[in-house]
C-alpha cells in the first residue's frame, strides 16, 4: 500500500516568515509527485509536477525539491503572504501513464499578518 | 490550466434517497476521470476510475452498487450515491486531466446525509 505522509499537519506563521514543509512517500516505484495549493471553497490548484531526483522548482516565492532515493520531497515559501494561506497537498503518481493519485493529507498553512 | 467544474458544491440529504454529483471537463476530453472522497482530517482517497464508454474501475472496499458511476461522454461523468445514510456523508471531488501531466480538480461537493 502506498502511504504519504506530510509534516506537520498544520502551521501558523507571522507575514513575511519563510517556512517549509515535508512529505513523505515510499522510494521504490516512484513516477511522479505533485504538490497542490487548495484554498477553501475552491479547486486544488496545481503548482509543481516533479519527477527526478534532485529536481528544483520554483515558481515565484514558492518553491520545491525532489529526493526519490530517501523518498521525500520539500516545499518551501519565501516571505510568507497571507493570501499563501491555504492547505498544500502532495499526491504521489500510482502509475507512469495516468491521473491516479495517493495524496497525503496535506499541510494546513496559516499567515497572520 | 484547463477546467474542470462540479455541481453540486453542498447537498443535504435525507437517509434514503439517492444524490447524483456531476463532474464536467469544460474546455478538454476527458477519456478518464477520478473519483476522490475525504473523511474529516483524512487524505483525499481514490473511490474509482471513471473510463469514457466503458464501466468503472473502483478501489478496493468501494461498493459499486452503491456509487454509481456514468462517464457517458467525454466531457461529463457523474457520481451517484444510492440509498444514502448518514455515514456516507463526506467531501467527494472529482478530477480530470490529459496523460501523465497535472491532474485539475472539480470544486468539490459536501454531501450531507440527514
């Protein structure tokens, strides 16, 4: 069975804080892991795909790294906003091809301003 | 990204009766759709696999006569819950995408059994 892990389960922090968060996935048959922004009342709202290990992504003040050998993976928010606030879900690939999904049960953030 | 809608977001049942949930892919096909559902302070967990034309595929301990699933046409699939009780009520949300790429989501649908 595949199991995901995240941690922690939720966070406060203060505007303009940095912050960072794991998740935590079995390192054998590994095809992909996708972190995922959701905020309430909305769609989750995809921000990386990683696939290789050691692979860096960024994308504004958010940013992710992939370790598929010891089968975890960070992601990291510069200068925390308030509007970051949201909870962010990792889901790792069950097969090479499709959309089937295990996520892990997320990491709620919040920013105080 | 592409968009997927899903209608209802909230529904409030009474025990019994049955629900239908509809999940559209509004500016793609989509062949496949997922099927997730969420327990409080749980993870997102695969119920089924909705294929195009074809029946379902639905993980293990998911009752297939009870979550009827139609995928009727490329653009629409729907969950149905039959003969729903109180420990059915969840968050079901249901996804879509093309290939090995990024998944999008439905908006979710809170379905309260009364």
């Amino acid at each position: 069975i595949l199991n995901v892990e995240q941690s922690p389960q939720s966070l406060h922090v203060q505007e303009g804080d940095s912050t960072n968060f794991t998740c935590s996935f079995p390192s054998s048959n590994f095809y992909a892991l996708h972190w995922y922004r959701w905020e309430t009342a909305k769609s989750p709202e995809a921000l990386f795909v990683m696939t290789l290990n050691g692979d860096e992504k960024k994308k504004g003040r958010i940013s992710a790294t992939l370790n598929t050998k010891e089968g975890y993976s960070y992601l990291y928010i510069k200068g925390s906003q308030p509007e970051d606030s949201a909870t962010y879900l990792c889901a790792v690939r069950r097969d090479n091809y499709g959309q089937n999904f295990v996520f892990g049960p997320g990491t709620r953030l919040s920013v105080l301003p | 990204g592409a968009v997927v809608s899903q209608h209802p977001s909230r529904v409030i049942c009474k025990s019994g009766t049955s629900v239908k949930i509809e999940c559209r892919s509004l500016d793609f096909q989509a062949t496949t759709m997922f099927w997730y559902r969420q327990f409080p302070k749980q993870s997102l967990m695969l119920m089924a696999t909705s294929n195009e034309g074809s029946k379902a595929t639905y993980e293990q301990g998911v009752e297939k006569d009870k979550f009827l699933i139609n995928h009727a046409s490329l653009t629409l699939s729907t969950l149905t819950v039959t003969s729903a009780h109180p420990e059915d009520s969840s968050f079901y949300i249901c996804s879509a995408g093309q290939g090995a790429a990024e998944a999008f989501f439905g908006q979710g649908t809170r379905l309260t059994v009364v």
